[in-house]
C-alpha cells in the first residue's frame, strides 16, 4: 500500500514486463503510488460490493488472525439472517 524510503527502485510489472526506475527517496512518488493504490483498493471493494462478493483486505506487516476470525464471524451472522 505504501513505498518505503529506499532510494532508487528497478520495478518489473510481473504481468507485461514493462520496467520502471522509482526513486523511493522523493515524497511526491511515495505519496502518488499510495493515492493510486488506495484509489485500485476502493475499485477492487466497489466491484466486489456490486457482485454480492464477500473479501478481506490482510496486510503483510499486521497480524491478521483477528481480522480473519471476525470476517468469518460476520459472514456467518449474515448468512444465517439470509
């Protein structure tokens, strides 16, 4: 979701192979991939809504036990309402 501060990036987008340099160093490029990824996220949560599709957004670095417990939790409540 975020860029850390690493200085220069080569990237390779694992789909098309396209190549890009980043430099991590400069605020306006960490803050534009943040815009666009919490821009791709609301789509992705929009899209899912619309198709009736439950899902759960886990992050790598925060445990995700609890988040998983309560996810199923919830779609179970609903379910059983129907």
């Amino acid at each position: 979701m975020e860029l850390p501060t690493l200085g220069r990036l080569i990237l390779e987008d694992a789909e098309t192979g396209k190549v890009v340099e980043v430099n991590t160093s400069v605020l306006r490029h960490r803050n534009a991939f943040k815009e666009r990824q919490a821009k791709a996220q609301a789509e992705l949560a929009k899209l899912f809504r619309s198709a009736n599709i439950d899902s759960i957004q886990l992050l790598t670095g925060v445990p995700y036990g609890a988040a998983l417990g309560k996810f199923f939790e919830t779609r179970e409540k609903r379910r059983a309402r129907g």
